[in-house]
C-alpha cells in the first residue's frame, strides 16, 4: 500500500532505517547519528549506539519497557565517509571529518518482531521522528548516485 513506516511492507526482504523530521529538515534521508565524544573516551560503536538511542527512544538499552533492541554487529565499523568542507555527521556543522557506519539489527526478545517494532516510534510523542523502512534498492534510489550511494550499496 506504499506505506513505507511499517516493518511489514516487505517480509520477504531486509529493511533498513532512515530517519526524518526535525533532525535532518524534513526529508527522509538519515540514519541515526552522532558525533564522537573524544573527550570521554567514547568509541565510534558507543556513539553509534548512542545516536540510535536518542533517534529511537524505544531502543534504548535504559528504556524498561522495551521488547525490542538492537545488536549492534561487531566493534568495527561496516564502512566510512570522509567529509571535506561540508557539512559533519549531524548536518549543522562545517569543516571536515570522517562519518562512520555502524551495522545493527532489530531483535525481539522473547516475542514477535514485527509486532514489537509496531510501536517503536509511539514512545515519546512520536510526530517528530519521521522514519521510512527501505529495502536495499529503494534505500539507493534515495541516496542518489554520489559516493554516499556507492559505499551505502557496497556495504549492504
């Protein structure tokens, strides 16, 4: 039916999250993230999976209530970005850096996944976070052709 929020619009294919809303101006076109605490000692996996708490307060390893989480697969990240005089990971900052992807996949625990991951975004208000599930082809398409396209297509 072209509802692309719902985890049940593809079984038979793997889905991948790309947020919208506030965050990223309106378009659907972020996956969750966040900048390095270095001062902290933070690695890029912790940051990973800080960034998908904050975007999916269900998912958060704090949140009690949670059916639902993420694993995150391995310490390593699945690929990188380097940026050179744009915009950083969270959009609103100049100069350089590097943006890396880190993999993780929704689990269940203890029940339906798809029936769990129903009300992932209805914690917290839900309107603000916008969110799609895409299948590999779409998440492409969406991406455009540029390099970001390229490393995404290489790494799923």
């Amino acid at each position: 039916a072209g509802d692309v929020s719902s985890l049940r619009r593809r079984l038979d294919r793997r889905l991948f999250l790309v947020l919208g809303g506030t965050r990223t101006g309106g378009a659907l076109e972020a996956f969750p993230s966040a900048e390095v605490d270095a001062a902290r000692g933070e690695t890029t996996r912790a940051s990973a999976e800080r960034a998908l708490a904050e975007a999916v307060p269900a998912l958060a390893p704090s949140n009690p209530a949670s059916v639902v989480g993420a694993y995150f697969v391995g310490n390593a990240p699945a690929g990188h970005l380097r940026l050179l005089g744009g915009a950083g990971a969270g959009g609103d900052r100049g100069g350089s850096g590097t943006l890396f992807f880190h993999r993780a996949q929704l689990v269940a625990a203890g029940g339906d996944l798809l029936s769990a991951a129903d009300s992932l975004f209805q914690v917290g208000g839900g309107g603000e976070n916008k969110h799609a599930w895409l299948t590999r082809e779409e998440l492409a398409e969406r991406l455009g052709g540029g390099e970001l396209g390229e490393l995404v297509k290489a790494m799923l």
